[in-house]
C-alpha cells in the first residue's frame, strides 16, 4: 500500500444543465472536502467544465481548501468533457503519479470538445491505471454510463438520479469511498468501490473483477462552517 497521500482529480461538469441541480452541486463538493479534512492528509485538484476547462484548484493541500462558492463554480455553456479530461489528467501527470483517483460527475455527453477525441482520452486513461496504478471513477446522469465509461477506458462507471436529491446522494457515497483511500484502508491500486447512490439501476461496473455490493449512506449530513472565507 501506498505511503503517499491520495491525489484527488475532481473534473465536474459546469454545463448549463448543471443549474438544474441547484445549489446542491457545489455544496456536496463542499461537504465531500469537508469530509477528506476529517479524514486526513490528501491532495485536491478541481477542474470544472462547459465549452471551456477551468481549473479552479491546482494541487492544493486538502487542509488548505477554501469553501467553493459561485465564484468557483457557475454553471452555463456546454460540455467540452474530453477537453476537461485530457488538461486535468495530464497536468496531474506533471506533479504526481502516484495515488491518484480521478472522479468524473458530468450529466451529459460531450459536444464541444476542441483538443481531444474520446480515443486519446482512453489511451491516456489505460496509460495511468496500468502504469502507474491510477483510480478512475465515471459519474453519469442522463446517459449510458458503462458505455461512455468503457469508451474513455474507464473501469468503473455508475448513473445517478438526474435531481438535487439523486446529486446529494451521490456526492455523500463517493465521499465515503474517497475516505477510505485517504484514511489508508484501500488505495488506488486496491480501490473496489461499492457503488449504489439510491437510484432505481444497479450499480455499474466496466471491470468483472470488481464485485460491487450496496453500501449504507445513512449518516448524518455533513455542515459547512459559514466562517470559511474563499482566497480565490
């Protein structure tokens, strides 16, 4: 196992369709934040995307992070997921390589990528898990998650509820599976995430070696501190 703290790769979706949700987007990012501080020691990257890739924080120590807000994270526009994808994972490749877990929440499919095509994106994503034993997690509304997934080379894959109420759960179950790689129970190159976000699908898994079991979600919901003021 792994001695170096885990890496997380956020790539969320900030297309116009994201409003839908609401407020509930970025406050589950705030709450998952929250939840790796208590956890222990780990790295955040946070790309967002629409027809442009933004990366709103670069490589930050967790204990570091400020409180996300509007200012970090305004949905509109498209969706230029490959793009988002392609910058994210290769300037991470340019810090650190080892323990990385790259998450992808996007509620569409692509349309308006300008850099990268989904074949790049999958040979770039085989690259990293099977040499330098890289996590990925694919988390999809309103598609076919497996097989979006299985054609950017990612392994697991699952569909959430398109609602603020599905968003909320999924951010509090892959909070708790980001946990257990930062506390050391598991690594990027242990992980076997347990997937199942309250939606009315199975769990969806591209890889027939991970065996998936439901997970219970029913712990209290995480507070933000109001006190916490953004430096960005």
């Amino acid at each position: 196992m792994s001695s170096t703290p885990l890496s997380v790769l956020f790539i969320m979706d900030a297309s116009g369709s994201m409003s839908s949700m609401g407020n509930e987007p970025l406050q589950g990012l705030n709450n998952l934040i929250k939840q790796q501080k208590e956890s222990g020691d780990f790295k955040f990257t946070l790309v967002t995307f629409n027809e442009t890739v933004k990366t709103v924080i670069d490589d930050m120590d967790g204990k570091d992070v400020p409180e996300l807000t509007s200012v970090h994270y305004s949905p509109g526009g498209m969706t230029a997921l490959l793009d988002a994808m392609g910058e994210g994972i290769n300037k991470q490749k340019e810090k650190k390589i080892e323990n990385v877990l790259v998450v992808v929440l996007t509620d569409g499919l692509e349309n308006s990528s300008k850099h990268f095509n989904s074949s790049q994106i999958k040979e770039l994503t085989t690259e990293m898990k099977e040499k330098h034993k890289w996590a990925f997690m694919y988390l999809g509304a309103n598609q076919d998650s497996f097989s979006v997934a299985r054609g950017l080379g990612i392994n697991v894959s699952t569909d959430y509820d398109y609602s603020p109420a599905g968003c909320n759960q999924l951010f509090r179950g892959i909070s708790h599976e980001i946990s257990r790689c930062v506390t050391g129970e598991s690594n990027t190159e242990t992980f076997n995430p347990n997937l199942d976000f309250g939606t009315n699908q199975e769990p969806i898994v591209t890889d027939p070696t991970i065996q998936v079991t439901p997970l219970d979600f029913n712990f209290s919901p995480l507070s933000l501190d109001p006190h916490v003021i953004s430096r960005y």
